[in-house]
C-alpha cells in the first residue's frame, strides 16, 4: 500500500456524528424509545423539557424550539414585528438562512461587510448600511448579527453602533459560546439557534429554538409555531405557521446536551493545538478577549487554499470552504441594497477560507495528521 492509499483507508471526516454515536447511542436509543412507549409525538413532554434545560444551559429566561433555525429566524423576526418593506441588516459572510429568513419574514435584507480575523459584522458598516438602505427607500429597522463559526458577534458595539435597530442574534453555530462573560443565546433580547445534525448541539433531522427574556415575545413565539393560537389550538388570534420541533427530536438533544459541555472542552483543546501547529502558515481564526468560540468549524485563511485543500484530499482529510459566494453575490440576492459597492471583506474571504476537520472525537494523532498535511501545503 503507498502512503497516500494508507491514509484515505483511515480518512478523517469534517465532522464525525458516528464516533459520538458511538459514546452515547445507546441512552439516546433509550430515550427515543421512551417516546414511542408514551406517543406524544408532538409537543409532547420532551420538548418543554428540553425547552428549560436549554434556557438553564444559556442563562435565558425562555427557550422556545421550532422545526429548524430558519424558521426560528423568521419567528423571531415576526414576533419583533418586522414585515413588508422593514429592512434589516445581514452580514454578507454567513449561511444563506440570514438572508433568507428576512425576505420570508416581508422584510429587505441589507448586507454589510464582515470583519477579517473574527468573521463578524463589522460594527463600523452599520452607518453606512442604514444609509444605502434609507436611499433604496427602505427603512432599517433590526439587524442580525451572526455568531460564524462558533464566535459570538461584537453585540455590545454593534448596538452602540445603531441604537435604534433591534437586534435578532444567529447563534445557530455558537451555542457553548460565549463573549463579555455572556453566553451565545443571551447576547440578544432575541436569539436563534439550529439543531440541524452538524451544529454544535445537532439533533437526527431539523430542529431549532429561540431565546429570549421577554416573557410576552415567548408566549408570541409560542403562538406563531403553533398556526398562531391563542388561549386554545382552535383559537387563531393570528397568522402563524407550523413550525414545532419534533418531541423525538427533542428526546435525542437532551441525551446530547449532557454531553455538550465536555464536547465544547474537546474542541477547544483542539482549536488550541491547530493554532500551536499551524499559526505560523495559515491565518487561524482569532478569539477575541473575555470570548468564547463553541468552535463549530476551524476556518483558516490562505492564499494557497487550492494547494492546501488538493494536498488534504491527497492525504484522506476532508475540508470544505464556508463559504465560497458572499451572499450579496448570490444570484438571487444581488438586488438587495448593500452598505457599499463592494463588501471587500467578504469578498476576499470568500477566495481564500478553508475549514478544517473539527469535531469533539478527534484523536490527537488524526489532529497532528490534519497540522501536518496542511503546513506543509501552506509552508
Ligand atoms: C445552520 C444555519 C442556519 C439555519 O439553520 P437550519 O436549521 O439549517 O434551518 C441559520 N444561520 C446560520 C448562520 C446557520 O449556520
């Protein structure tokens, strides 16, 4: 066998939902069966279960889950009021949901460039975000700041930045994060998250929450994942949707939220070693002070991503680029205003990202194989 045929037999994947399945498959096989041995397959008592542990874990006053973190973008974003012709900023360096979940809503997206080392909004477009807005004839009125990669945004100067705008956090990649000694779902008086199975907190399918303090926005959320029932499932008091997280998805993610806290510790201690080895060849992604990456990817920045991702394939570890095309650039979103011609940062990011394999069971050995492969692409 070469070298390059023995390494693809022993690949090493982005992400291995398998190695912790392996850990606690069979409590979450128990629990789904628990499920199945009392059938309440919708709202049933899993999910207001799940619902206060998740609020404890981040420290929010209430935690309502819905059918996945898109929609709990646009839920959070109707029960803020926002719709036709509301404009709310959206960096342009993030998943296509952000946007996405805006243009469901009603409302218009703006996009704003991002930061270079940290990947978030930069506080200092949100002027010129609100201007190009108000000339498209829109009114700004929320922005969402994204917690990209695991790193909670710049909350805190995003809302000196623009006092008036109200803030919806994406956490849907930051949940075991934090920032200023706040955690990821507390950082916003509305936060999303996502249960989608490669998030932090991953469920067997779709699944999403939101976070929130304010009891009266909870019980309007409650409402809107429910066909937009009041005081009886029969009683409509407005337009709503069916978005409720399954009670066997709900079961699954409160085996898994045992394990997270230690699953978060597994990915720091990674996300130190890959910056020791690779520091000196790649851009790694920076923490700022007093934060707290939950580390759902390890994204590196290089002039030679192509070499740096033929040699990974070369050598069986998998990498993948988050993401390619800002979103101001994407076919069916370049017509929304935008704080400037170019987003430059994007952009570049864009060319030059790289995410690494990064998940809580990889072994030192598979870490000092991905450190070894891709310094010596880079170097
Ligand atoms: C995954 C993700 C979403 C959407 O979550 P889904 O559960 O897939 O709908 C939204 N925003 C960001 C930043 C994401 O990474």
């Amino acid at each position: 066998m070469t070298l390059a045929a023995a390494a693809m037999a022993d690949r090493i994947p982005l992400i291995d939902l398998a190695a912790q399945r392996a850990r606690i498959g069979p409590a979450i096989d128990a629990a789904v069966a628990r499920v199945h041995a009392h059938g309440q397959y919708i709202l049933g008592p899993e999910v207001a279960a799940l619902e206060s542990a998740l609020a404890a874990f981040v420290g929010a006053g209430h935690c309502v889950t819905c059918a996945n973190g898109t929609d709990a973008l646009v839920l959070a974003l109707k029960a803020l009021g926002i719709g036709p012709g509301d404009g709310v900023i959206v960096p342009a360096f993030t998943f296509i949901a952000t946007a996405e979940a805006v243009v469901l809503a009603g409302g218009v997206p703006v996009f704003a460039d991002v930061r270079p080392a940290t990947f978030d909004l930069d506080p200092s477009g949100l002027g010129p975000a609100i201007a190009a807005a108000r000339a498209a004839g829109v009114r700004a009125r929320a922005v969402i700041p994204v917690d990209l990669f695991g790193l909670p945004a710049d909350y805190d100067a995003i809302a000196d930045a623009a006092p008036g705008l109200a803030i919806v956090g994406d956490a849907a990649q930051s949940l075991g994060g934090a920032r200023s000694g706040r955690s990821a779902g507390t950082l916003a008086p509305v936060t999303t998250t996502s249960f989608f199975p490669t998030k932090p907190l991953g469920c067997y399918g779709d699944g999403g929450a939101i976070f929130t303090d304010d009891a009266d926005a909870a019980q309007v959320l409650r409402s809107l994942r429910s066909h937009g029932a009041g005081t009886s499932k029969y009683d409509n008091v407005r337009i709503g949707t069916n978005s409720r997280l399954d009670t066997l998805q709900a079961a699954i993610l409160l085996e898994k939220l045992k394990v997270l806290p230690d699953e978060l510790a597994a990915r720091r201690s990674i996300a130190g070693r890959y910056a020791a080895g690779l520091g000196n060849w790649v851009g790694c992604p920076v923490v700022p002070e007093g934060a707290e990456s939950a580390w759902a990817l390890y994204t590196v920045q290089s002039d030679r991503r192509a070499a740096i991702a033929a040699a990974a394939a070369a050598n069986g570890v998998a990498t993948a680029i988050y993401y390619s095309v800002p979103l101001h650039c994407q076919p069916a979103y370049r017509g929304y205003p935008r704080a400037s011609a170019r987003l430059a940062v994007a952009e570049r990011l864009g060319d030059t990202v790289l995410s690494l394999p990064m998940h809580p069971y990889l072994s030192p050995d598979a870490q000092d194989r991905v450190i070894a492969v891709v310094g010596d692409a880079a170097g």
